[in-house]
C-alpha cells in the first residue's frame, strides 16, 4: 500500500517477538478454531468441546493457552467458567485470514 503511513515505521525485536508469539498461538487449528467460535460468541469448555469434536481436557488445555498469551478470558457463571475472546485485533486477524482463504475467493470467473 502506498500511502500507507505504518510502511516506513520500524519493528523493533520485541515487537516482531510479540507478534509472533501471537501467530505462533493461532498456528494451532484447535486454537484458531476456538477463537473463530469464540469471536461469534461466548461459550464454556464443554461446549466448545462438542463443537471442536474433542474431549474437555484437550480444549481446556488450549484455552489455557490462549488464556495466557492474553487472547482469551474468562468469566464465572455459577459453576462453569465462560470463556470469551480478550482481544478484538486478534478476531479481526483470523477474520481476514477466514476470508483470505474461503474456496469462493480463489474460484475464476468466466
């Protein structure tokens, strides 16, 4: 982009490492689907468990994660805990990433 004023600012290290840190933390599709889910919504571990078709333990270890790097957070309901995405940029990056790859976008027209 041309006029785009970010394009002469200098990243410092610790910046590129943040950065990648985070993609590294999407790199992971459980996670990159948990996020996609939560950005549509909040939900606890045992509903994103049924979406993702995998077990508490493993969901709950990636939400773990994600709650770490500070992408995730979570909120007591009761006895459950609900989960729900701590960070809009963060959605707005797996959006465009969503749209970057959906199969309609790389079909040719007439």
């Amino acid at each position: 982009m041309p006029d785009d004023p970010l394009a002469d600012m200098p990243l410092a290290d610790a910046l590129l490492q943040r950065i990648a840190g985070t993609f590294g933390m999407l790199s992971a599709t459980a996670r990159l689907h948990i996020v996609w889910l939560l950005a549509a919504g909040e939900r606890d571990v045992g509903t994103l468990a049924a979406e993702l078709g995998q077990s508490v333990a493993t969901v709950s270890h990636h939400l773990a994660k994600l709650k770490l790097a500070g992408l995730v957070r979570s909120r007591r309901d009761g006895k459950r805990q609900i989960y729900l995405v701590d960070d809009p940029h963060v959605v707005e990056i797996v959006k465009l990433a969503v749209q970057h790859h959906r199969p309609e976008r790389h079909r040719r027209t007439g």
